[in-house]
C-alpha cells in the first residue's frame, strides 16, 4: 500500500506515496485511507495527512502522497493552512 516510505525527522514526520487497489469501486474516500494509515503506524486519523490522489485510466488503482505527523502541534507547525482546514476546520481559529 505505501512505497517511497521516508521518516523526515527535521519536520517530525513520515511521507510516503500511497497506493490504493479497488477493484470495481469508482474511488475510496480519503477518510477511509487515512484511517488505514493510521492503523498501519499506530497513530490517531487526525494527524494522517494524505492528498494529491489520482485514479489511474481504467480504474481499480490510485495514487497519492501522505504524510503522518508524530504529533497535531507538528503538523499545525509545517501543514499549510488550507490543508489542516480540510481535515480540521476548527483548527484555524485556534491558531
């Protein structure tokens, strides 16, 4: 499911290219991946960041980028703002 996995301890977290198979489904919503992810590495959703998801022609495969942050204060730190609003849209008033 992830490949080009790298742990950037500079910006306290793991990026890596995510790989989606779905056979006969259109696409997987983004929360359902980032609830894998953070099963995967033993974390909570809220700091899964996964984005830039496209279908390959055809269907049944999706790529895209995600990035676990060891803590919310990280990622509210080195996230850009329009990214941390789609999954926290509180978040920004707290800022």
């Amino acid at each position: 499911m992830t490949r080009k996995f790298m742990t950037n301890r500079l910006l306290q977290r793991k990026q890596m290219v995510v790989d989606v198979l779905h056979p006969g489904k259109a696409t997987v919503p983004k929360t359902e991946i980032r609830e894998k992810l953070a099963k995967m590495y033993k974390t909570t959703p809220d700091v899964v960041f996964a984005f830039g998801f496209r279908t390959q022609f055809g269907g049944g495969k999706t790529t895209g980028f995600a990035m676990v942050y060891d803590s919310l204060d990280y990622a509210k730190k080195n996230e850009p703002k329009h990214r941390l609003q789609i999954i926290h849209p509180l978040l920004l008033f707290m800022l």
